[in-house]
C-alpha cells in the first residue's frame, strides 16, 4: 500500500500489525459487513466530524474577540490531539471528535482574523463553499477515475509536500530570527501562483485520502478504522480550507 503524503493515513494505517493490542482486532468477521469498514460508515463519520468542527468554529467566530483564548486553545489542542492520534494509531471516536472541536475553534478564530481586514468581509464563507466544491469535484473524478493514483503520482505529490513543509518551517525560523522568506507569502503574482499550488496539491491529497480509504475496504478492515480514515480525510480538509483562506486573501489584496 503506498503512502498518501498524508501523515494520519500511512502504510500502516490498515495493517493488522498496528493494532495487535487492540481487543476489536480479533473480534471481527470479515464475513460480517456490519464489522468490516465501509465507504458509507466513513462518509457518515466524517460528516459528524465536519458538523462538530463547523459548530465549534461558528461559535467561536461570534464570539470574538472575547473568545480569542478559545482559539488560541484549539490551536494548541488540536495540535497535541493530532499527534496523540496519529503516534498512537488510536480510533478512539471522543478523541477524534475532540480534535474536530479544537480545529473548529482554532479555524473560526482565524477565518475571524480575517474577515476583519477591509475588503476581506465574507471570505470565510467562500472557502468554506471553495473547500466542499473541491472535496465534491475530486471524489467525481476520482470515482470516474480521471485520476489514478500510482507510485509515480504518490511520489510527486510527496515531494511537493516536502518541499512545501521546508518553506513553511523556514517561515516559521525567520519569524523568530528576523526574516521573512521573499515574494512567497506576499499578494503579488509569485505569492498568489504559490498559492495556487499548495491548493493544489492539498486537492491531490485528496485523491489520495479516497484511495487509501478504498483500499481500507477492499482489505476488510476493521469498521473502527472508519474513525481513523474520517480522521485523515479530515485533516486534508482542514489545511485546504487554511490554504484557500491564504489565496483568497492574497487575491483580494492585489485587487483593491
């Protein structure tokens, strides 16, 4: 099974060796479809996901400024509850969920950061419409199979990722250092095309969620790795949503 780029769906994400302390492991049929992971019980998963991170993210959107402390705390949270995740190969539904309610508070926060520079009013509601537009378009073509995720692709987009991964902790350092990585993360044509392309490759990303979660099924997982496949999708979802926030802005600045 070839790795996605995506840290929260890797090779061993399906494999029986990972759970071997796992109780459920052993206790299900792969005859018996009500234990055996689905399409349909991950797409219902990760639209309970979707539902609790949006609550979270429109209360704590309308209640800012006062619930800046909140958002802070959802950045932080969701950070450590990602990690807990993701190292302890766990499909605990509360902790999945409860990483869902951090990024939701930690994304209204930002979306209200935002919407709070002039012209920018909205453009949370258009990511959010660009974000489901995205996910629905890719599922279309990957259902169609317009896209076919090989080693080749595999490869590619993970060399993307990594190249994308040293410019954000470059970034990162020269905030703390003093400098700032040129004409990347500005509105000018360099920093919009940029853009672009981390949208695009976090679309990608998305193809390749679909595949691993299709192989899940293919394999007859175990249906509690239907919460650990929601997880992963989730986590796409979460930074092309950030992605197209960045872009958006970038774009309406150079327009003004």
């Amino acid at each position: 099974m070839m790795r996605s780029g995506n840290p929260a769906l890797n090779d061993n994400t399906f494999s029986s060796s990972s759970y071997k302390d796992k109780p459920w492991w052993d206790g299900f049929d792969l005859a018996d479809e009500s234990t055996t992971m689905s399409i349909e019980g991950t797409a219902e998963k990760t639209g309970i996901l979707l539902a609790i991170t949006t609550l979270t993210a429109l209360v704590t959107a309308f209640s800012m400024p006062e619930s800046m402390p909140l958002a802070l705390i959802g950045w932080i949270g969701g950070f450590i509850t990602a990690m807990v995740v993701i190292f302890s190969r766990s499909t605990n539904p509360v902790l999945v969920c409860l990483y869902a309610a951090f990024e939701g508070m930690a994304l209204g926060g930002l979306t209200w950061i935002y919407e709070s520079v002039p012209s920018l009013e909205g453009i949370g509601i258009v990511a959010a419409l660009i974000t489901f537009s995205i996910l629905g378009a890719m599922l279309t073509i990957y259902r169609y199979g317009l896209i076919h995720w090989d080693e080749n692709t595999a490869i590619a987009v993970r060399s993307a990722l990594i190249g994308i991964l040293l410019v954000y902790l470059i970034s990162i350092i020269g905030v703390f250092v003093g400098f700032e990585v040129p004409y990347i993360h500005g509105a000018g044509p360099i920093g919009i095309a940029f853009s672009l392309f981390v949208v695009g490759i976090a679309s990608f990303c998305l193809a390749a969620d679909f595949d691993f979660i299709e192989r899940g099924v293919l394999s007859g997982s175990p249906k509690e790795l239907e919460w650990r496949a929601a997880f992963g999708l989730m986590v796409t979802l979460i930074w092309l949503y950030v992605e197209i926030l960045h872009l958006l802005a970038k774009i309406a600045i150079a327009t003004r």
